[in-house]
C-alpha cells in the first residue's frame, strides 16, 4: 500500500515540475504571461496554447489559487480547490510524461 502511495506521489511531483518548468519557459521564449486558453490566431498556435495550458496547467492553476482578493486577504476555499485541482491535473501530466518516457526509453 505503502509503495502504490509513494508512486503516485512521484507521478505527481514530475507532473508539477514538469508544469512549472513549462510555465516559466513559455514565459521566458513569447514574453507574456501564461494563462489556460484556447484561442490563437492560426490553428497551430491554438494548437500550442492548447498544449501548453495542458502541460503547464497544474502550475497556472495553484498561482491562481494564490490569487489575493479585495483587501489583500486569500481565500482559504480558493486556495484548496486550486490546490485540488492543481495535484489531480499533476497526476494526469505526471502519467502522460513518464508514460511518453517508458515508452521511448523503457
């Protein structure tokens, strides 16, 4: 039970690494602010926000958890299910990537 716990922890973890590592490179290589979307001005730059808000997503999402509201406090609520959703997506991305690996090196 113990090692099932520890795997999924590791899947997660390269999933939010993979995410944050994403997030700041796309920030760094178009100079704007990445955020989930879908929308582009031609159907492969849709298709790379499409790609990038998939694999970048967990991270996008525990900065929007963190958001401040009006008056400079968080939302506890917020925080959590950001947080919820962020390490669930992580899981998924976390799947794809070292599936993708296994397959190619395995």
């Amino acid at each position: 039970m113990l090692r099932e716990l520890v795997l999924a922890g590791f899947i997660m973890s390269v999933g939010i690494c993979i995410a944050g590592m994403g997030t700041y490179l796309y920030q760094l290589l178009t100079r704007e602010q990445a955020m989930l979307r879908y929308d582009g001005k031609t159907v492969l730059q849709m298709v790379g926000n499409v790609a990038m808000s998939f694999f970048c997503g967990p991270y996008i999402m525990l900065q929007m958890g963190w958001q401040q509201e009006r008056g400079g406090t968080l939302s506890l609520s917020m925080a959590l299910v950001s947080a919820f959703v962020a390490f669930g997506w992580a899981f998924i991305t976390g799947l794809v990537v070292l599936g993708g690996y296994f397959t190619v090196f395995g």
